[in-house]
C-alpha cells in the first residue's frame, strides 16, 4: 500500500510538474490525444509491428541509410495509419513520443 501510495504521489509530482512547465509555451493542449483504455486487450489484437530499423545500430548506421531503409518499409504500408515511436533515458529521467499520420 505504502508504495502504490509513493507511485499516486510521484506521478501527481511529474503531472504538476509537466503542467508548470507547459503553461509557460506555446504548446497546443488542443493537439493532445486522450488516452482510452481499449476494450481489447492488445496482446490478443492483430497488429503489425515493424521492427526493422531496429536492428541497425546506431553506431554503424548513416542518416542516409536510415531514410532509404524507411522509404522501402513505408512503400508497404501505403493503406496503413503510421505510429512513430521514440523513447530516451538519463540519469535525470526518461522520455518518450508518440506521433502518428492518418493521410500521406
């Protein structure tokens, strides 16, 4: 109890923290997307993933490379809503984003 207590209280701490530093920008609050809970649970959905930059390392592998490679994954996913996903992490702290385009 005590550490679900901790975990109600440090993510109220970042939420207010966001908030703060948010109301200075310019940032939309329109352009956020609410988060639902889905119905169905998304390790019985059939989704497809694409994995395949993934496998480039980063020390090895050139801007131009990375931009081909997702030019020939995105030529099969003409019909498809695309998510992009980026995550980081620090000593101070974790980040991740979530973007997606509905039209090409």
């Amino acid at each position: 109890m005590l550490l679900s207590a901790r975990r109600a209280q440090n993510n109220l701490d970042i939420h207010h923290g966001i908030r703060t530093e948010l109301q200075g920008s310019n940032f939309k609050y329109c352009d956020i997307i609410k988060h639902e809970c889905p119905v169905t649970s998304p390790w019985t959905m059939d989704i497809d993933i694409n994995l395949k930059l993934s496998y480039l390392p980063k020390s090895e592998t050139t801007p131009n490379i990375y931009k081909s490679e997702l030019q020939s994954i995105l030529e099969g996913y003409q019909d498809h809503i695309l998510f992009f996903t980026d995550g980081s992490k620090t000593e101070a702290g974790v980040g991740a984003a979530v973007t997606f385009c509905e039209t090409r």
